[in-house]
C-alpha cells in the first residue's frame, strides 16, 4: 500500500537506498546466506590429452590415461577446511591403479604435499597424503558404485599445510608394455 502525504518523501528515499545496496552486493554472495561458509572457495580443472595406450592386462586398465583432474578447496559443514583432487580417465579405472599427485602447497617450483590414489587390485582402495616428511595420513577415497572412470580423494586441507593457492599434477608410473608414463599436464609443468 502506497500513501502520500508528509511520510512519502521519506519512504522513497529509503526504497532508493535499498534498491542500490542490493545492486551494489555481489550476487554470489546472496547464495552465503542459504548454507553460511558450506562450498566451494576455490576450484579449477586441467585437461590431458589422450595419449597412453590402452593396456587391457589380466584384470582390466592397469595404467591409468588421464583425462582431466580437479583441485577444489572446500569450506565443511562442521568447520575446517578440506582438499579433494578428482580425476577422471579415458578408460574404466580397473584392476591394480596407482595415481600419484603432486601438491605445491607453499610456493616454488618443489612439491610440498603428494597424494596417492590407488586400488591393488584386491582389498585395498584407498588414498593417502603426506606433508613433505610428515607422517602419511589416509584420506577419503570416493569411487562410483560399480567402477567407473573417475576417483576422488578428501582430505583435511591442514594436512597439507597450504599458505597458497594449491597447484596441482597427476603421474602414474607404466606397468606393462609399451610402458609409456602417464604425466598430466604433458609438459610436466603444473596446473593451477
């Protein structure tokens, strides 16, 4: 309901005053307001070509190609902060898998921090991190129900001892011929 009278002038200047706060705030900040500090901070994705040959052993792929992998750093539900790297490959990850990756956690050009995902084939999935020659810690393995072509791994971003963006590169060591390394990214530099 609109009324005129001696009130008008001020209730126009104070829907012109929230009008221009609300353009002024930045959209992405309206959706803190639905889950305070739950999400995201930070998250990018790199890509590799596909460029391993498949190596269809006894028990399926056993030398993973990369496709693309992503590094996101995480704000939790309970507090804290997590680190979760997400790989996904050109074929089903089957059978006995190692990934390793490299983490910059501090700045320069040595890693600080390396994660390992892996599966021997058996019992044993799983992943690991360990902060340069600090103790080896497990993390959180994620897998698709069934198999499938991707892996995650969570864990506590403490852990890592990061004081920067954390940059990021995959290897996987070959285990059968033609024995061809898997690097990502190719020029073995980083992503970021």
């Amino acid at each position: 309901m609109i009324r005129s009278g001696r009130g008008g002038g001020v209730r126009s200047v104070i829907v012109a005053v929230t009008v221009a706060i609300g353009l002024t705030v930045p959209i992405q900040s309206a959706s803190a307001f639905v889950q305070p500090g739950v999400g995201p901070l930070y998250a990018d994705t790199g890509y590799d070509g596909d460029d391993v040959p498949d190596d269809q052993g006894e028990t399926g792929q056993q030398d993973p190609d990369i496709r693309s992998s992503t590094r996101k750093v995480t704000a939790e539900p309970g507090g804290g902060r997590s680190l979760v790297v997400k790989m996904r490959t050109y074929e089903y990850l089957l059978g006995f898998w190692s990934v390793v990756v490299r983490l910059d956690t501090r700045g320069g050009a040595r890693t600080d921090a390396r994660m390992r995902l892996f599966d021997t084939g058996g019992s044993g999935l799983g992943c690991t991190v360990r902060f340069s020659k600090a103790p080896t810690h497990a993390g959180d393995l994620r897998l698709p129900p069934g198999g499938g072509d991707w892996a995650a791994c969570r864990v506590p971003l403490r852990w890592v001892h990061p004081s920067k963006q954390i940059r990021w590169k995959l290897f996987s060591r070959a285990l059968h011929e033609p024995y061809i390394d898997e690097v990502a990214p190719d020029n073995r530099g980083w992503y970021s």
